[in-house]
C-alpha cells in the first residue's frame, strides 16, 4: 500500500479531480517523462485504495481482478468522450453506450431473496459487485453531468507533453500540475538557446 501512495502523490491532482471524480478517474493512467507511466488502478489493492480515497468505497471492500478490470474499461471510455470534447469531435457510440449502461445497471433497491429458514429477507445479490458497480454508476454520472456542464467549456488536456492528464482551466493555466508547467517552461527556455540548424 504504500508504494501506491507514494506513486499517487508523486503525482498532484490536476485542477478539478477533487470535484469530478469522473476527472480523476481519467487521470489515473499517466503518461510520464522518459517513456515511464504510471497506473493507479493496475491492481485490485489499488484499484479498491483509489476508491477508498474518495469515499467511493468502504476499507476492505475485497475488490477482485474482475472489479478492477471494470474500473480500468470505464476509464478508457471516461478518457475516450473527454479526449472528444477536448478536440472537438463526435464522441464515440461506444464510449457513451458504456458510460450510459453503467450508469444504468445499477439497481435502485436491493433484491428480495428468500431463506428456507429464515424467510423473506433483502440484499444486494454480492455485496462487493454492488459496491464496484455503485462507485461506476456515480463516476459514470459525474462524467455526464461534467460534459454537460459549464464546466465541459473549461476542459482541456495538460500542454506538455508527454503528459495525457486533463484538467479544468483557471485563468491562463495549462498544465495539470506545477511538475508539468516546470517542465514545458525548462523545454522553452531550452529551445530559445538551442541554435536551430
């Protein structure tokens, strides 16, 4: 656990992630200098620790590789409608079916099952899978109401490369970070001095 918290604090929240969980999920995949990247979900110890950090899930929920996987492809269509709007182009049909459909598979009561002894009684059919998919379905709603929000106008990706993070927009910023605004700042200033041939 603490190598995770020590790669997620290497890397600063990019300006909106505190109020879009959706814009935090995109950002836990990065993109790093020298080829490197960094994935913050790439475990299932990981993947139930980001959710915790959020308040998405409970400690020790007992996440599996298959709820991991779930977040993972719900950051990629995440990923894939903001790259969309950032650039100006038509969303992809698949990123807003998956976005929509987990938004939509979660149950809004919890089932009625019934115990030969005990009787009637009401439970989530696996307590974990309802947990992963409620945490989906509020990060899959946030990323809805980001895009359609005034916010959506504010949405960009960081200006320096090699970095893939997104952010929202204050005043002139650029960048996801003070790492990354460092970075392509030490870039222009090296290429001034360099001599072009």
């Amino acid at each position: 656990m603490e190598e995770f918290a020590t790669e997620e604090a290497a890397l600063p929240s990019a300006p909106g992630e505190a109020e879009h969980p959706a814009l935090a999920l995109a950002n836990s995949a990065v993109a790093l200098p020298g080829g490197r990247a960094a994935d913050l979900l790439s475990t299932p110890a990981r993947a139930e620790e980001w959710l915790v950090r959020r308040d998405l899930a409970p400690v020790g929920a007992g996440l599996a590789e298959v709820c991991a996987t779930q977040l993972r492809s719900l950051r990629e269509q995440v990923r894939s409608l903001l790259a969309s709007l950032v650039a100006g182009q038509p969303a992809l049909p698949a990123a807003l079916a998956a976005v929509n459909d987990v938004m939509t598979r979660v149950p809004t009561a919890s089932l009625l099952l019934w115990d030969e002894k005990t009787g009637p009684y009401r439970a989530a059919p696996h307590p974990t899978t309802a947990i992963v998919e409620h945490a989906l379905a509020v990060i899959a709603a946030d990323a809805a109401d980001l895009l359609t929000s005034p916010d959506a106008t504010r949405l960009t990706s960081c200006a320096s490369p090699p970095c893939n993070r997104f952010l929202l927009k204050h005043g002139r910023r650029q960048w996801c970070s003070t790492r990354c605004g460092d970075r392509a700042r030490a870039a222009r200033a090296y290429a001034r001095r360099t001599p072009t041939d």
